[in-house]
C-alpha cells in the first residue's frame, strides 16, 4: 500500500454536466456541497438532501445526475454508512472528489471569543477540533451537520454559542469567522465518491477502480482470493460486517488502475472466481489532487 503523501491542488479528471443536479448530504455550505460544486465540469445545481440514503436514492430515480458522498476522512478513518450503501445500490462510481476540511470558528458580528460558552458542530468536526474547545473550557454542542450548525446559530440569534463549519458557510449564512484552520492536526482531507446510474466513459486519466468482494468460511481462502491481486497497489483494504448474514464480512478494496487494463482485468476476474459474493462498484479517474 503506497505511503499518503500531502495531495496537491486538483487536477483529476470529472464527469461533465451541462445541466442537472448534483446530490450531497447536508446544508449549503457543507463539505459536502465543496464536493458536490467541484465534482462535474460544466453548469450543474448542487441539492442537499439530509441523509446519504436520500442522495443514492435521487440518484437511483434521476432526481439527480450526480451524487458525492463521502467514504474516508484522513484522521478518522471510513465512513462506513456511505461504504455500505456503495455495496446495497446499483449506482456506479464515475469519480472521486478529495477536499481540504479547513475549520472555521464563526459566530453572529459583533461576538467575540470571550463572549462564547457553547459551541456546535457535527460529532466529527467537534472530535478534530478538541485542542480549541478545551482550551476555552466551552461545551460542545452535536448538530446534524457542519453548515447546519452555521445556519441554526445565524436563525437563533445566540451571542454565547459559537459554530464549527467552512469558510464557505460563513459567508452564505452572514456570520463573522473568529478563527480559521481550528482543526488540531493539519492533515485533515475527506474523500468523495461520485455516484450515477452509467458507468463513467472511457479516459486516459488515471484510474481507481474499487470493488467489494465476500469469501466463504474455508482456512486460508481469504488470503487465496487476495493473492488475485498480487502485483497491483492496492490504496484501501477494509473488512465491514454483512448486514444480511450475522458474522460474516465484506472485503472492500481499491485498487489503482483501470478495470481495462489486461493485468487489472486479470486480477479481477481472478477474485470473481474465487469470491462467494463480488461487485465492481467501480472504474474511475482517480483524483490528483484536492478542492477547498
């Protein structure tokens, strides 16, 4: 598995859309919605929906062209209820989108950080920020999401309670940053999917290609199905628990390179014999870099 380097400014290939929508979880101004804005080429609306079942599910009936949700944040590890919908939906992914999680601390004008007791955000955001709030001694405050917290405070009108969310969100819901980059470590990065009903067209751009896999209980045949894959750089290995069959387990997988390529085709094709279960849920450009 090669080393996570700090990602440059993106380059990678996106799906193009001159029209249409494309689906994210949360509030405008969310991360999400960042994923959402840089994850097609072209004009498109971005809709927030407010669960990520609700953003497959406009995908999955042409609500939307286009939908991001996100499977693994640098410090936090996968976000397993985006992996498992990628294994339960007939959704292709066509693309992935890498964004800069860069906390905010905004409260109403006029506040300041003295004035502040509370603080709100999502449970993860407020888990990055820790080294900030503990200082002050203020309380935590879980929301639904990053860019709602940002919209309730703006709504509320509550000088003492302070919000966590992008910069971005500041400026839709007209509240002053107190402080930016808050978050405790700096290497802090979200991965998104891009969700549609068509596999992604042909490109030369370098390639993912992710796919989920399940082995029967024999000694020794998790380690035979994997060995299909020798030779390639595997970026992401990751076991989750089947939610049809107690104690049993799905194999995620992504692989650099694309489905196309002979020596990728041949791996592959080397797990689908071996496997009780597969799915390719995927081969896509790979992204080469990161959004703000």
């Amino acid at each position: 598995m090669a080393p996570m380097s700090d990602p440059a400014p993106a380059t990678a290939a996106v799906p193009v859309l001159t029209s249409g929508v494309v689906a994210f979880q949360g509030n405008p101004g969310s991360y999400g919605e960042i994923a959402a804005l840089n994850a097609v080429a072209g004009m498109a609306e971005t809709r927030g929906y407010p669960t990520f079942h609700e953003v497959a599910r406009a995908v999955e009936t042409g609500e939307a062209e286009y939908g991001v949700l996100p499977v693994e944040n640098s410090l936090m590890g996968a976000i397993h209820q985006s992996i498992d919908l990628l294994s339960e939906t007939d959704l292709h992914v066509v693309g992935e989108v890498v964004v800069r999680v860069s906390h905010c601390l905004m409260a109403l004008p006029g506040v300041e950080i003295s004035d502040i007791r509370r603080v709100a955000s999502q449970q993860p955001a407020l888990d990055q920020c820790t080294d900030l709030i503990r200082k002050h001694g203020w309380q935590p405050v879980a929301a639904h999401d990053t860019a709602g917290s940002a919209k309730n405070l703006a709504q509320s009108g509550e000088r003492d309670l302070a919000a966590i969310a992008s910069e971005r969100a500041a400026q839709l819901y007209g509240l002053t940053i107190l402080q930016r980059n808050i978050e405790d470590e700096p290497f802090n990065y979200t991965r998104f999917m891009i969700l549609a009903r068509r596999e992604p067209a042909p490109s030369d751009a370098p390639h993912k290609t992710s796919l989920v896999f399940a082995v029967r209980h024999t000694p020794g045949f998790l380690v035979e199905t994997l060995n299909e894959l020798r030779g390639l750089n595997l970026s992401r290995i990751e076991s989750r628990p089947r939610r049809d069959r107690a104690w049993s387990y799905l194999m995620y997988v992504d692989i650099e390179g694309d489905a196309r390529d002979p020596k990728v085709a041949q791996a592959l094709a080397g797990v689908l014999r071996k496997a009780s279960y597969a799915k390719i849920i995927g081969s896509y450009p790979s992204a080469q870099g990161t959004v703000n």
